[in-house]
C-alpha cells in the first residue's frame, strides 16, 4: 500500500462491514481494508469521554471512550467514507472553543480548546516537580519521573517473564532478527543507558518498581527493525504511563520548525539521542526495569536491568527532555552567544535541529557556537 508517509507492507486486502458502536441501522460494507502488522498511531492524546463537558455549547454530547480492554488502535477510516462524511448535527464553538459534529460512527470534536483548568493545574505540578528537582551532575541533567501520585504499583514480574519466554522463541528462530535485537539491547548498557540491578537491591518495600516490556517496531519505510518498551502494557488494570504526569506540549511546531528552515541559504542539521541524554534519579530507575540475558546470550539466566535515562515510549519523556533542552539554553546559552541560545529553543524539532542562514562564516560559526552549550547540557 503506497501513501504520503511512504510504502506499506500489507498481508492481505479484506472487506469489512462498519457500524456505530452503540448500534443503529446505520451500516457500510468498505470493499477494500488493508492489513497491516501494526498501526503506529498513539493513543495517548486521547480525549476522555467527559472531556466537553466543560463547554455548555457541547455539555449534552457525548464521546465514546476508549474500551479498557482494546489499548491499541485497530482500525482507521478515512474521511470520505459514507459514515463519516455524513453530518448528522453540529455545535459550533465560538473563537478559542472547540466544535463537534455527529456522524453516522459518532461524535467528532476538533478545534481549538483553549483554557483547560484541569490540563493546568496537572501543568504546573509537571512543572513545579521538574523546576524543583532538576540538577546538572556529572555534565548531564537529572529529572525525577514526574508521578501523579505514591500509589503502590503492582508486580508486574511474571507478565515480563511470559514476555521473555515468547522472546526467546523467536530470537532462537531468527538468527538476522536476533543480531539486530542484541545489538540494540546491549548499546543501552555499552553507553551507560541502562543498567544491571545488583541483587542486594532487587527488593523494595514501598514497591515502586515496574518491569517494562520489549519489542521490535519495523519501520514502515526503511524497513528496519528498532527496539521500543512498551510503558502502555496493562497489568492487574493498570499502566506505568497512567501513573506518570504526560506534562506541557514543549514540542516546537513542525511547521515553524521548517518555515524557519527555509529562511536562509545555508543549512545546519543535526540529529540528538535526546531522550537517553536525560538521567533518571536513582530512586526513580526501579520503575524502568527490564529483563535481558547478559550479552544477549538467551541460554543463560534472564536478569532485572534497568534504565539510567529517560525512555522512548514514558508519556512524559517528550516534557521532560524538551524541558531540560530548554533550560540547557537559559543555563548555559548566555556563555557563548544569543543566537546559539534562540536556535536550541526555536530550532529544534524533537531531536533534530533544522536551522538555516544567509551569511557562510555566521552559519560556521553558529554551528561551534551550538556545539558547546549542547555538550555543557549533556546534550
């Protein structure tokens, strides 16, 4: 299957018959449905089902919530299907406010959202918990896994076990596979990202630990296999990322991100392992535990590891990396120049900056110029 965001690999082409969860009359049979492995799209800014209520133009609607037994998105249908292109009834918002509209699958709601007092105060404790906490030790930041709260989180220990074992089989079956999966399981360690748990501290009796799992995601273009933990995984009702403060959107905006790029005629690219270049504390690295064979060997004992840095696949590890890259200019930038400080602020986009100028000898010397607070950062 060919699209804008590249070539997908798809088993086979099926036909499906669609409805409204809630039932109705309302049905349409789409005649070509692609299936794929995975559907790499996030469920994390899914809104909760009360979530309109705080605007009285949309009090009386109500949107479907997300069934605690399907976390993964399933299915996705395009616009221009009967079912979603048939408007039912609306409300529309005033400037700020969202707008919803009624299809024959339900309620839709888009649009701008304005002031959300909730969604703030949850804010300022994020930012209240990083701005108190946050040190540089050692060249590199230390932020604290921002918790909503001390609940205990329960042992998790034989779901990763089971995880292990199904693991194991196909790494045994899959010499290329496993190669791949080795390599990238032990650079964590190799570079400091993680580490083994030494025995005398395998037990914790306020039972803050949580062992996370592991799998490979294939990318759907390059067709390369990369390991991701997988901090969504339930176990007796819950998550670790249910437990963690998702934090402010810090993230610059694409869009301004590559408008600003197009503004020169000289570009500076670069490309940081942000999210491993921030340090957990140590009372915090239990909750981002793991098991792994020592040297990928997969006939020896599995052991408890766990991670040093914040981890691709934590709800708040994008807050908290882009808060720590923020602070890397107000900490450090006023030691070489103002611009070295704007582009960490305004140029980057996740991990990649993407800064452009008209001048040569500025643009070199810009690039110096961003290497130096960056490293100073840990960056």
């Amino acid at each position: 299957m060919v699209t804008e965001a590249g070539t997908f690999a798809c088993k086979e082409v099926v036909q499906l018959t669609l409805g409204n969860i809630n039932g109705g009359e309302e049905e349409e049979r789409v005649k070509e449905v692609f299936v794929t492995d995975k559907i790499n799209v996030s469920t994390d800014y899914t809104m909760p089902s009360d979530w309109l209520k705080r605007w009285p133009h949309m009090a009386d609607v109500e949107l479907q919530s997300m069934p605690t037994d399907h976390e993964q998105v399933e299915l996705v249908i395009r616009l221009d299907t009967t079912l979603n292109r048939v408007i039912l009834e609306h409300r529309h918002g005033t400037a700020n406010k969202p707008s919803t509209y009624l299809s024959m699958l339900g309620w839709v709601a888009f649009g701008p959202t304005g002031d959300r007092l909730e969604d703030s105060l949850e804010d300022k404790r994020f930012l209240a918990t990083l701005n108190n906490t946050t040190q540089h030790r050692h060249g590199k930041y230390v932020a604290k896994l921002p918790f909503k709260d001390s609940t205990p989180l329960p042992d998790n220990m034989n779901m990763a076990i089971q995880r292990a074992r199904s693991l194991k089989r196909r790494l045994e079956n899959d010499e290329a596979y496993k190669t791949s999966y080795v390599a990238q399981m032990e650079k964590y360690t190799d570079k400091g990202y993680a580490e083994r748990v030494p025995v005398s501290q395998l037990d914790r009796k306020d039972r803050r630990i949580w062992l996370m799992l592991h799998h490979s995601v294939r990318h759907p273009v390059k067709q390369k296999d990369r390991v991701v933990f997988d901090l969504k995984a339930r176990h007796q009702g819950t998550s670790l990322n249910e437990h963690l403060m998702q934090g402010l959107d810090l993230t610059n905006s694409l869009i301004g991100v590559l408008l600003r790029f197009r503004g020169g005629q000289h570009a500076i690219t670069a490309d940081e392992q942000m999210f491993h270049q921030v340090k957990v504390p140590e009372e915090d690295r239990d909750c981002l535990r793991y098991l792994w064979w020592p040297e990928g060997v997969t006939s020896k004992e599995l052991q408890v590891f766990r991670m040093t840095s914040h981890v691709f696949g934590a709800r708040s590890s994008p807050s908290v990396v882009n808060f720590c890259l923020n602070k890397t200019a107000l900490d450090f930038g006023s030691k070489y120049n103002k611009e070295a400080s704007n582009s960490i602020c305004r140029n980057f986009y996740v991990d990649n900056l993407l800064k452009a100028m008209d001048d040569e000898e500025e643009s070199i010397k810009l690039t110096r110029d961003l290497i130096n607070p960056c490293g100073d950062g840990g960056f």
